[in-house]
C-alpha cells in the first residue's frame, strides 16, 4: 500500500517532506498552522501547506525544484493575501556542519529568490546555540521510511480510498482547522527564530517596496 497521508503533532500531512519541514520549524520553535487558507490565482485555487503567524509568511513544501507556474501561484497568493509566500524543495540530507540538498524560494512580485539550506547553519549555530542547532540537524536528516504502518494510518489510507477529491479535502481540512485553532489560541512569546525570520522578511518586503 502506498503512504498517503502522514501524521505529524496530530496533523495528517500530505507527504513526509512536510512533516520534516514541520519538524525543522519545531526545532527551531517557529510557529506553524497547516493549510489554514485556499487562494484563488491566475492558474486555480491554491492552498499553501504552512503558515507561520508571527513571520506573516506562507510556506509551501515542494519535492524538485518549482517549475514557472508554481512560483506565480505563490506569486499571487502573496498579493491576494498581503503576505510573502516562501517555496522550499530538494532532497536533504545531512551535510556536516550543515543540511545540504534544501532549496529556499522566496516568491514576491518581484519573482524568486533563492537560497539553500546550508547557507543557514552558521547563522543557526551562533545565533540559537548548539542544542537547537543539533535538533533542527536532527529534524532535517533524511530517515529510511520503515514500510510499516500503524493501524491508525492503515485505517485512514483505506478511508482516504473511498473518498472523492473533495471529500478527502474535507477531511484533512476537519483534521487541521481545529489544531490549528488551539496553537492561534495559545498567544506564545515570539521565539529568537521567528524574530529573525520577521527581520529578514521585512527586508525583503522593503526591498518589494522600493522596485
């Protein structure tokens, strides 16, 4: 049977790339709500995997590298919404001192910017001290799939077979909007990392501004 569905802190996840990028985000403490809002663009509608509410940004998980019309979905989904829209990609693996194979797509009107995932060590080791540094390492390795499912997982693979597309929307939206509720409730302190991300976006959007 092929995996479908992927459980991460009670979410079900479309894919096992999200949930490492969920675990990256934990490590590091940033907050996340999972597709918490579908957008209408010029290509459909659109539904970003993750939004981090201190930062403002939405972050959509890819396996390669975003082709054309990708990245103006996520164009358009940051002017409709009035926040940026990040894209990251790539097979990562551990790559001492860093993680290396991650791709960063920063998308705005201005097109995409990217960066990698190696770039980011330096910065991560001396500025959340190595504890955090070694769990977002750990977070971020690539682990063998075990092949074995829970009876849980069994269960909602052969619910997902029965349902439509949109009935399979419903599902996992059932799933996450009310998870996503309790964390929006829990008004927790804005962490070093999401600090960083909120001064780094502002540049970018500054940046947007001026063109």
């Amino acid at each position: 049977m092929k995996q479908t569905i992927f459980e991460k802190d009670g979410y079900k996840m479309r894919s096992h790339s999200e949930t490492r990028w969920a675990g990256m985000m934990n490590a590091l403490r940033i907050d996340w709500h999972y597709e918490p809002r579908l957008v209408k663009t010029r290509h459909g509608y659109y539904l970003p995997d993750f939004y981090l509410p201190r930062a403002e940004v939405f972050v959509e998980v890819k396996g390669p590298r975003p082709s054309q019309v990708e990245i103006e979905k996520a164009v358009d989904a940051g002017l409709v919404t009035g926040r940026l829209v990040v894209i990251v990609c790539g097979d990562m693996n551990m790559c001492y001192p860093g993680i290396a194979g991650g791709e960063i797509f920063v998308c705005s009107k201005r097109g995409a910017i990217r960066y990698s995932t190696f770039e980011f060590h330096k910065i991560i080791l001396a500025g959340l001290g190595e504890e955090t540094y070694r769990r977002y390492l750990l977070a971020g390795n690539k682990h063998r799939q075990s092949g074995l499912f829970s009876v849980a997982e069994l269960m909602d693979e052969v619910l997902m077979d029965y349902m439509d597309r949109t009935g399979k929307e419903r599902y996992l939206s059932s799933v996450a909007k009310p998870l996503n509720t309790e964390k929006a409730a829990r008004h927790a302190q804005t962490s070093p990392a999401e600090w960083a991300l909120i001064k780094f976006f502002e540049v970018v959007r500054s940046k947007e501004a001026a063109a």
